[in-house]
C-alpha cells in the first residue's frame, strides 16, 4: 500500500473543492494563513500549486518526491495591469534546490517565465516535447524583445489604455537569458521515459491543444512505495491535425488536471 499523499491547496479554493467532493473519513485538514493541507491515505509525493489555483494564469507546481523537488511549467500571470506586474515576483521557492522543470506546452500562461528562472539559481534542465524545444527559443526571444519595446514606447510617452500613474511595463528577462533557456532545454521524445533523479521518472505523452503539448506523466518512488502523478496541462481536442489526439492516461495516484 501507498503511504501518504500531500496537497497544499489554496483556502479561497477549499470551500468549492469539499463541496463537490466526497472525501475519505481518514483524510486530515491542517489549516495556514493561505492554504489548507489534505492528508490522505495515498502517496508519498507532496504538491504544492505554486500558481493557476483561485485564478486561470501562471500555471506552476511543485513536486516533491524523496530529495527530488520537479516544478511543472512556469507561466506568466495574464489580466490588468496589476496582474502583469505581479509578474516580476516568482513563486515562493528555493529554486536553487529545483532539480528540473517540465515544460506541458508553449504557451504564454505555463512557460513565459521560466527563463527567468535562471537568475534566482536554477541550475537544472527544463525538459519537454521536441516539438515545443523548437518553438520556445523563438518565442522566449521573441518576448524579451517585445518586453524592452513595451518599455521604450512607454517612457515615450506611448500609454495608450493605461492609467495615467500607470507603472512602467514590466521587463521579466533579456535575451541573453532567453538565449540561456534554449541552451537548458532538453527535449524528450514523446511516449519514452526520462529518469530525471534517482526518485522520478518522466513520461510525456500527447495533449493535443497545440503543436508540441504534452500531458506529463512522473513515476515518483520505487515499489510499494511508487507513485504515479499525472499533469494534463491544457488538453485538446480529438482529430485536429496536424496535432496528435490527447492520450488519456491509463493510471494514476494523482492527476493534476485542468
């Protein structure tokens, strides 16, 4: 038997989440100031939703399985002003001790920060289709250059929509550290699996959606000890070519899904 499954899961949340489910009597609620923590009998791994939890953007996990700490996607916070500045601000770990980043899709809202990343002392590798290890360069690059223009028209004197105490735009990375994250990524073939640590495994498999997603599959632990945490990441749908249709996965002690 699996021992015991973590999820730190946001209070603003938690109220809709017990209403719409039936929980194990053996589970625990240990309340925080911002998340309450669900203990159930299940696996070893704990999750932490970093970020799309109580809002749609800025998809961000972290998991943590033995002395392995795996984030999946880190993406840009989207909506008014004020939340496009909140951007500048990552999710609250220690990134120096992340051991790799997997990446489910090219999309603004679950990859547009990770090359930040880089700067707070991330030392791994960021892993995801090779599809999507062709088109993040172009759009990292892409969207540093656009960032320092937004910034230049703004001090101009170009702020059309904005308010007038409007704070300039926020610039999240420079090329050079766009450059950085093409250099770290390490694409893995769909259906094949990836030992990332000595604790987990990685497995990606097709999310339809767009060119390149991938539905993220993490084998954590060995044994009676194991378990299977799946990510959907945004899922698609059947027969829109050319993307492959979305696999849905055959098991899985926790599946994050959007």
């Amino acid at each position: 038997m699996l021992s015991r499954m973590e999820i730190l899961v946001p209070m603003e949340i938690m109220d809709s989440i017990v209403t719409e489910m039936s929980f194990n009597k053996s589970m625990i609620f240990k309340k925080s100031t911002r998340y309450t923590c669900l203990f159930v009998s299940s696996a070893r791994p704990a999750i932490t939703l970093l970020g799309a939890a109580g809002e749609v953007t800025g998809s961000c996990s972290l998991v943590e399985a033995g002395r392995s700490r795996i984030v999946v996607d880190c993406g840009m916070i989207r909506g008014s002003w004020e939340d496009e500045q909140r951007n500048l601000t990552l999710p609250k770990i220690d990134w120096r001790w992340v051991d790799a980043v997997v990446l489910t899709h090219v999309h603004l809202d679950h990859c547009g920060r990770l090359a930040m990343l880089f700067r707070h002392g991330f030392e791994g590798h960021v892993y995801c289709t090779p599809a999507t290890a062709e088109i993040l360069p172009r759009l990292a690059k892409s969207s540093a250059r656009l960032q320092r223009t937004k910034l230049a028209e703004f001090h101009a004197g170009g702020k059309p929509g904005l308010p007038e105490d409007a704070e300039e735009p926020p610039v999240l990375f420079s090329e050079r550290e766009a450059q950085l994250l093409a250099e770290r990524l390490r694409p893995l073939p769909v259906g094949l699996t990836e030992q990332l640590t000595e604790d987990v495994m990685l497995r990606l498999e097709p999310a339809g959606h767009i060119v390149g997603a991938g539905v993220v599959h993490l084998e954590c632990g060995t044994g009676t000890e194991s378990a299977r945490v799946v990510f959907s990441g945004d899922v698609g749908s059947k027969h829109v070519p050319p993307m492959a249709a979305p696999l849905s996965p055959k098991a899985a002690d926790i599946l994050v899904l959007e």
